[in-house]
C-alpha cells in the first residue's frame, strides 16, 4: 500500500471514529439532560444551558481530529 492511501485511509478512519463517538457523546448528554430536567423541572434553564455548552464541546473534538488529519495528509 502506498504511502498517500494508507493517509487517506487514516484520513476516513478518524473522520468516521469521531464522528461515531461524537454521537455517542451527544445522546447520553441529551438524554441525562432530560432525566435531570424531568427530575427537577425548576432547574431547566441551568440544565440546558450546560447541556448547550457540552454539546458544543463534545463536537468541537471531531473537528479538531479532522483539522489536523488534513494538516498531516498535506504534509506527505
């Protein structure tokens, strides 16, 4: 296997993987969050705020995997 496929196959594999995780992430924030929100409804505004900040969190990641697999791929 040449070098640039075996890059472009890594390139696949960290896009696909963190995506993955990403929506694993997202699903168990979102769904603590509606337990907690159906749990002590008065506290909504705060739950969804922090929920909010970790959805962005958790997707910024994948992004971040991405960006660099780009930067190593042009280095080759």
């Amino acid at each position: 296997m040449e070098v640039q496929a075996a890059a472009a196959l890594g390139m696949a594999l960290v896009a696909g993987i963190s995506a993955f995780g990403a929506a694993i992430g997202d699903g168990m924030v979102g769904g603590k969050a509606i337990e907690a929100v159906a749990r002590q409804p008065e506290a909504r505004g705060n739950i969804m705020t922090i929920m909010f900040i970790s959805f962005g969190m958790i997707e910024a990641l994948p992004i971040i995997g991405i960006v660099i697999a780009f930067i190593l791929m042009g280095q080759l």
